[in-house]
C-alpha cells in the first residue's frame, strides 16, 4: 500500500517519482542489496536515470553505507524504490479519491457470496488450473 500512497497528490514524493511509478510496473524492479547495503527493491528506470547499469552495481563497503555510490546517488532520495503495489499505479489522484477506491474494492470483495466459488472461476478460464 505505501507505494501506491506515494502516488497520490498529497505525497512529498518528486514529480518524477511518481511519474516514474504510473510508467512501472513489477518488472521494473531489481531486488538487491547493492545499493543502501540492505536489500530493497529499486526502480530500474531510477537507475538509468542516475547513469547507473542495473546489471553492474557497485558494491556496498558495508551495511547501510552509500559511499560506494557516486556522489549524486542518494538512497530513496534521488534513487528511488518501490512495492510490488508499483503494478496497482496508473495515476496520481488525492489520498480521498484513493481511499474511497480502495473502500470501493473492499465493499465489492464483500458482497461475494463465496470467495472460494470466484476464485473457481479464475481457475476455469486459466489455461494452467490450479490443483
């Protein structure tokens, strides 16, 4: 949830930022801990953007050390990560619009009658029925 509050108007997020997270999704993230010395998960477009190569990291002297970053490199703050939630992101709206969508999704979650019968259904149209 807190990448997808992140964009929203009321966020203190970079205007690139949150740009970057409409244009993302999933696959633009690389799980590593070859940034902050923790593991994370980091926007790949964030990297190209700081001239960095995804499939060349410079390693950590150690955990939670940036100095093996160029100088313009600052974890979360001009080298941005993200959620899974990065594939939920398609706009900018306010934190209430937000709120009242997710409370939206919530109120039609529950008037299914049986979660198991709806989740047959995916099951029935897959190629790959789960077992």
């Amino acid at each position: 949830m807190g990448t997808r509050f992140m964009a929203t108007k009321e966020s203190g997020a970079a205007p690139e930022l949150k740009q970057m997270l409409v244009d993302s999704s999933s696959t633009d993230l690389r799980y590593t801990g070859d940034i902050a010395g923790v593991p994370a998960n980091w926007l790949v477009p964030s990297m190209r953007m700081l001239g960095l190569d995804p499939e060349n990291l410079p390693a950590p002297k150690g955990p939670m050390r940036h100095d093996h970053l160029p100088e313009h490199v600052k974890p979360w703050k001009t080298f941005w990560s993200a959620g899974q939630g990065v594939d939920l992101v398609d706009d900018v709206p306010t934190v209430a619009e937000l709120v009242r969508r997710l409370r939206q999704e919530y109120v039609d979650a529950c008037v299914t009658q049986d979660m198991a019968d709806a989740a047959r259904l995916v099951e029935q149209v897959s190629d790959h029925p789960v077992r």
